[in-house]
C-alpha cells in the first residue's frame, strides 16, 4: 500500500498493487495516479485535494469502491477501468469523471454524493458503465450527467435529489427502472435515449419530468 500525506504531489506510475495493497491519500494531498494496477481489497481513496489527477489505471477484484474520493474542487478521475468492486466509484465536490469503464459492480457504478457548495459541482462525462447493480446514483443538488451509456442491471440512473443537467446519455437494459426519480428530484433531460428497461422512468411522489423534447423515452414492454 502507499499512503500520500498531507501536502505532497507524488507521482504514483506504473506500479502494481495486489490483495488489499491500495493508494490511501491524506489530508488533501494531489497526486498523480496513473497507470497502475490494483487488485483485490480497497482501491485509490481518502481526501483528495484539488489537483488530484487519477488517469488510466486498471482496478479490479473483490473489495469496497473502485476510487472513493472528498470533496475535491477539482480532481480529474479520468480513463480508468473498474470491475468487481463493491462500488466502482464514490464521488463528491467539483470531479471531473469522464472516460472510465465500470463493471459488475456489487452496488453502482458511479455514486454521487452531496458535498459542501464550495466545492464545487461534479460533472459525470462518457463513462461506459455495464452490469452494475445500479449505473449512475446522483445524491447532490447540482452538476452534470453526460454523453455516459449506462447498460444492465437492476438500474440506470437514480435520482435522489438534486437537479442536475441530464444530457445525450443512453440508458437500456435494466431490469427495473432506467430512471428512477424521487419526490426531491428534478433533473433536467435533454437528447438523452431511454429505451429497452424494464420501466423507462420511474416517478415517485411529485418528482416534475423536466423533457426538453429532445429525448428518445420509449414506451414500457407490456407485462406479461
């Protein structure tokens, strides 16, 4: 395992962690993680600090999340490969988390969580995130989901609360709602595909369906 403490800048590079061997970063520290392989047990976590840069490691095996980040202004989780994780990824504050790969995730694949204001607002970008449990989890109030093709499961994106901008996304597959809207959820849809889940949208309580228009929801399959 390596543990990055408080105000450094490493360069963590083409190194291998096996069996619980993860990347534990302290105290708002920024490294650079990149390229490497983890494998098994925990994977990149702790307080990130602004400049954090996680970029095309692969990161696999049983364990708990894939990278589980703080409220990080403006970290860049980018071009990662993540499978088999209790959870592929927890995110909080402004990330940028664009071009990452996450599978078979016990749980969801991309787990957005409230942070405080001043840290910005997370923006979800072309992730490809297949036979998760859940895809997309989004539990803050604002940011970005976008241009993601979220596949399998139980389900595509799950709104909490929040109302972020919803953008060119495709969501099929799922086995029970491709989205699922909660009372304090009020996203706003724009170009995005909704087809072939089990429900296509799912609203409970009062949540509004914000449609631009320009969406493609198709209808729900007759039960049988």
């Amino acid at each position: 395992a390596i543990v990055v403490r408080s105000g450094a800048t490493p360069v963590v590079r083409d190194s291998s962690f096996v069996d619980g061997g993860g990347i534990n970063i302290f105290e708002g520290s920024s490294p650079l993680i990149e390229g490497n392989e983890l494998e098994g047990g925990p994977g990149i976590y702790g307080d990130f600090g602004d400049d954090t840069r996680i970029l095309d490691n692969h990161i696999h095996g049983p364990g708990q999340q894939g990278v589980d980040m703080g409220s990080a202004a403006a970290a860049v989780i980018r071009g990662n490969t993540v499978s088999d994780k209790t959870d592929g990824m927890w995110i909080s504050g402004g990330a940028l988390v664009e071009g990452n790969a996450v599978s078979n995730g016990v749980n969801t694949g991309i787990t957005v969580v409230e942070a405080d204001v001043a840290a910005g607002t997370p923006t979800i970008r072309g992730n490809t995130l297949t036979d998760n449990l859940l895809g997309i989890s989004w539990n803050t109030e604002e940011g970005v989901i976008e241009g993601n093709a979220i596949s399998g499961g139980e389900g595509g994106i799950r709104f909490v609360q929040g109302a972020p901008e919803v953008r060119e996304n495709q969501v099929t597959g799922a086995t029970a709602n491709g989205l699922w809207l909660s009372s304090l959820a009020a996203p706003t849809l724009s170009g995005n595909t909704i087809c072939g889940n089990a429900t296509n949208v799912g609203i409970f309580g009062d949540a509004p369906l914000r449609d631009d228009g320009t969406n493609e929801i198709c209808e729900d399959a007759p039960s049988e």
